[in-house]
C-alpha cells in the first residue's frame, strides 16, 4: 500500500487513489489534515462505523445522503432521534441502511453530548491519542495500532459503539492524528506542514 500512482496534475499520490477517480480530491483535501472541528470528528467516526464490512468508496458516494438524514451529523440533534427517525433512516436508500450501524449512531451522539460536558470537546479527548510517527513502520502498513486499540477501549468505555481498533486507526489516518501519507506523495509534505502548524485543542 505505500506505493504511489500518478494524479490528474501527473504529481504522485497514495496508490489507494487509483481505486476510484473520486478519491483523488478527497485524498488530497481532506485525507490526513488535522481536524478539530467537533462534528466532523462525530461525523468521521459515525461513517467510518457504517464503512464497517463495506468500501469507503461506498460510504463517499453515500457521504452527502449521509449527512442530510443525520442533520449534518450534528450530534446536539441526533442525540435527540427516535424509534421513528430510526424507521425514517431504515427506508432512506440513500445511506446504509443497517439498523444496528443506525442505533449506534444515535447512541454515540448522546455519548458525544457526555464526552463534551466532561472535557469541553470532542476534539480535546481525540486529540490526547495522537499517534507518535516513531511507533509506526512505513505509511499505510498498518491497520491497527497501540494508541487506536487503547483509543477503542476508552470509547468502548464510555459507551460508544462500532468503534473497534480498525476502525479507529482508519479514523485516526483521516482526521490527521497521524501522517500516514505515502512516501513519495506529494500531499505528504502538505500534511506534515498542516499538523505542524496545528494547535492541538485543550
């Protein structure tokens, strides 16, 4: 997976990219830059649940469906969803329709609301578990780590669901708590600049 391919501008990215021509643009704005924005951490951790068994191209192309059946992931407003937003999303065949996934999210909302009244944000508690770049091998080698498994457990702890290793370390990779960009891809500098410059929250 460290291998590079040629993007649209003939600079080298990821190889992932040449799964999906969509996934250059998302690659190259989103993928890897630091977030401390609250609902884009809940909504990343939310879509990486639903990808769960699935392909994050699934989930992309599913991604603005996604946001206007769950009120733009904003967990003050999921958090208050109910057996019939439950049914309203199982018939919604624009997102996954999984009733387990659904509930979940609902549920990690109102763990959301929790984790905000006990630490101020989201985005404080998740950036606690930013990865040390010494502790990994080569980018996009591994697909779970010692922080992602004990940032699973501390969720798991609180009552957040769908939230294994796995899919934290992916979360993790998106939201910037590590720069696992290829070697050789030409975003990699441009992330590795974006989190020098962050300042993490507190």
């Amino acid at each position: 997976m460290t291998k590079t391919v040629q993007g649209p501008d003939g600079r080298p990215r990821c190889g992932w990219c040449a799964a999906a021509p969509e996934f250059f643009d998302y690659h190259d704005r989103e993928w890897g830059f630091p977030v401390a924005d609250d609902i884009r951490l809940f909504e990343k951790l939310c879509l990486e649940s639903f990808q769960s068994g699935l392909s994050w191209r699934t989930i992309l192309a599913k991604r603005k469906n996604f946001r206007a059946a769950f009120a733009g992931f904003d967990f003050n407003k999921v958090a208050t969803f109910d057996e019939t937003d439950i049914e309203r999303l199982l018939a919604d065949a624009g997102i996954v329709r999984h009733r387990g996934k659904i509930e979940a999210t609902i549920n990690n909302a109102k763990r959301a609301l929790e984790m905000v009244a006990k630490e101020g944000s989201i985005a404080a508690f998740i950036w606690r578990f930013e990865q040390d770049p010494a502790t990994l091998g080569a980018p996009q080698t591994a697909s779970v780590t010692d922080v992602s498994k004990t940032l699973s457990k501390e969720l798991k702890k609180r009552g957040w669901q769908f939230v294994g290793p796995t899919t934290v370390f992916a979360f993790m990779q998106a939201m910037g708590l590590v720069n696992d960009h290829a070697e050789g891809c030409a975003i990699r500098a441009e992330v590795a600049s974006a989190r020098q410059s962050f300042r993490k929250p507190v």
